[in-house]
C-alpha cells in the first residue's frame, strides 16, 4: 500500500486531488499537510513512497518542501502540482528530480505519476 503525501494551502485543492488519486490508487494510505512546515511535521517518522506538492503555498515553496525531502528521503517520487508554469519553477522541479503536473490535473498525467510511468 503506497504512502502519498498530498500537500497544498488549499484544502479544496487538496480534497479534490485526493478524490483524483484515490481513483488510480485505491489502496493507498493518504497524508495532507496544508503548508510546508506541516508537511515536515506529517512525515517525521513516516516512510513515504510519493508526494504531491504544490509550488505557492505560505512562507515557504514547494520546491523548498522537495528539497527537503529530497534530503531526508532521497528516493521519493515527487511532482509538483501547480498553476504556476514559469520556466524557472519547472526546470527547478526538474532539477530536483520531481515530474510535472499542471493544475488542473490532467487524469492522464497524474495516473502516469501514481503508476511510475512519468519521470
């Protein structure tokens, strides 16, 4: 059963994603953080396998939430799930090693994510 850390200020954003990705993966066990500070404090202790971020969220990024977790658990999937395409933002993403979804999430693209099949 994956471990999926869903992480927006939005929790209207974060119950639709987690209604999107119940459907591609029935099985798993859901984490959600509404900042990044909350996310940290979600995950201490905890083995996750995916995470879903947000870029524009209070005090600090989602990129800085992945560069985190990047540190403390270096083979985690992750994807930045956001509005804002800017150049800049998605190649940093990509430095990181995180796939790319744009809001709203396509289907395809999110179960491409879920499933392994997306970088």
């Amino acid at each position: 059963m994956p471990v999926i850390l869903i992480v927006d200020d939005s929790r209207v954003a974060r119950l639709s994603l987690r209604r999107m990705v119940s459907a591609i993966a029935p099985d798993a066990e859901f984490l959600e953080a509404g900042s990044v500070d909350e996310a940290l404090s979600v995950v201490a202790g905890t083995a996750i396998d995916l995470a879903v971020i947000d870029y524009n969220m209070p005090e600090k990024t989602g990129l800085e939430l992945a560069e985190d977790l990047r540190t403390s658990a270096p083979s985690v999937r992750l994807a930045l799930c956001t509005a804002n395409i800017q150049d800049a933002v998605i190649e940093r993403a990509r430095n990181l090693g995180m796939a790319f979804i744009p809001k709203p999430p396509d289907t395809a693209v999110l179960t491409a994510f879920i499933t392994g099949s997306a970088p």
